[in-house]
C-alpha cells in the first residue's frame, strides 16, 4: 500500500473559509449601516438643537437692540437720560 503525504490546503477546507468570511462579512455590513444610521439620527437631532441655539441668540440679539432703540427714543424725546 501507498502512504499519500497530504500538503497543502484541500479544496473544500477553502471553500469552508470563503463562506465563512462571506458569513462573518455580512454581519459586519449589517452593523456598520445599523451604526451609519444611527450616526445620522444623532447628526440630525444635534443639527436640530445648534439652529434652536442659534434662534435663541438671534431672539436675543433682537430683543436687546430693539431695547437700546426704545432707550434711545425714550432719551431724546423726554429729556430724562
């Protein structure tokens, strides 16, 4: 009888690798779109709350000029300032 020396990887050995970096490749894009959405929900809801930051300083920003305005009117109409 004749011994084989076997070398080397066998056909299905490779074949058992490829599905299961197929496998494990398909669950990594699944959590990275899973996580992609997720940032852009977050990106989204942050935007939201730096325009209502910026509509407050705006408000604000008004709200004191249209005082200083009033002072101003108030000073050279009635003499008091």
């Amino acid at each position: 009888m004749r011994i084989k020396n076997e070398k080397g990887i066998t056909l299905l050995i490779l074949v058992i690798i490829v599905v299961v970096l197929g496998i494990l490749a398909t669950i990594a894009i699944g959590e990275v779109g899973d996580l992609m959405n997720q940032v852009s929900k977050e990106t989204i809801s942050t935007d939201l709350l730096l325009i209502q930051a910026k509509a407050k300083v705006l408000n604000e920003k008004a709200t004191f000029n249209n005082d200083e305005s009033l002072l101003k009117r108030t000073k050279t109409k009635r003499n008091y300032w």
